[in-house]
C-alpha cells in the first residue's frame, strides 16, 4: 500500500507446505534522494539497504546490512558499502564489506569491451589474483575470453556464430586441462530443433 507519495508498505504471504506460511514485509521510502528499503521475514531477519544514485555525477552509493532473527545487534555483521561510477563508455564498481575490498571496471569501445577485476584483504594486506576479460562482437559472430591470475595457466574462450537464419555454431577452451568442445543448433521448422555437442573427452550429446 501507498503510505504517501514516497513510501510503500507490503507484505506477502507464501504457503510453503500445507502446515507452513512465510511472510515477508518490505518498507520502501525516499528521502532528498536517498532510497530506503527494509525487509523483516518471518524468521526475524531484518535486512536494510539506502542508496543514493547520484551523489556526484553518475555514481551510485549503496550501503546495506543484514540482522539475523534470534540475533543481538552486536552480533550483526559489517554493512557492506559499494558504489558505482558510469561515464560515457566506462563502468568502475567497488565494494567493501568487513576487511574485504572487491573492485572491477568495465571499457567499452565499439564492438570490444575489456573488464577487470581484483580483491583485497586489509586484515593481512593481500590481493587476491586478478581477473581479466575481453569480448569483441563482429556481425554474426562474438569472441570471449577470461583469464584468472596472471601466471596465464587459467584461460577460457568462447566464439558463437550465426551462420544463417536456421544455423548457429558455438566453440569453447579451458587451459584447464586443454579442455574444448565444439556445438551446433539447427532449426526444423517452427519450434523443432537438433541440438549437437562433442568434447574433448569424446563425449558427444544430441
């Protein structure tokens, strides 16, 4: 229900078993700009968010938190804080929650788009091992690739292709094991379809 122009107030009930019904409450207001969501389950779980979508200039700061039923309140968890940053064609995204710091951005020129990602750990001072990937869609045709780490023993790609209105192909590799597989999708008519799959473990599913 509308509590006035800004806040909504709703609950749901969901019968899980003939003997079980779980509620769920969920309150939602704004205030100069802020955003507030709180839920309350109906095992006494309390969680909260509040964001603010332009703090400056295309960033987005979130901030929520979670209280578990049976829980004291000294005993609640660190919120989590994250943002977000979009200008033009780049994405940068961050988030901490407790010691743990997780960022990532994406670029986006063209058809090509290239993202990384890391971690990092205050209590001991450590990174975690970096994540990179790159995406280039040409036409009728898609390349991806991700690589964990930085040794380069952690690699996967993907290419996907539309030959025709009926056709599509698909191939994938792991450095893992120098795994592939190769697939194909094949349109009868209406909804029928064939569907083929080979692997490197000489695996084939139709």
């Amino acid at each position: 229900s509308d509590l006035n122009g800004d806040s909504t107030l709703k609950s749901t009930f969901t019968r899980d078993s003939a003997s079980k019904i779980s509620a769920l409450f969920d309150a939602k207001s704004s205030y100069q700009g802020v955003n507030l969501d709180a839920k309350l389950d109906g095992s006494g779980t309390i969680s909260g968010e509040a964001s603010y979508d332009e703090i400056i200039p295309g960033a987005k700061l979130t901030v929520s938190g979670k209280l578990e039923g049976g829980k004291a309140v000294k005993d609640m968890a660190a919120p989590k804080i994250s943002t977000e940053y979009r200008k033009d064609n780049m994405v940068a995204c961050a988030s901490v929650e407790g010691s743990n710091l997780v960022a990532s951005g994406v670029v986006e020129a063209g058809d090509f788009q290239v993202g990384a990602s890391t971690t990092y750990d205050a209590n001991d001072g450590t990174m975690g091992d970096p994540s990179f990937a790159a995406r280039y869609k040409g036409g009728n045709f898609a390349v991806t690739a991700v690589a964990n780490g930085l040794k380069g023993d952690d690699v996967s790609a993907t290419y996907t292709q539309t030959v025709s209105d009926d056709l599509d192909v698909a191939g994938s590799f792991s450095s893992d094991g120098n795994k592939f597989s190769v697939g194909a999708n094949y349109k009868l008519d209406g909804d029928a379809a064939v569907k083929g799959k080979i692997n490197s473990d000489g695996i084939l599913n139709v």
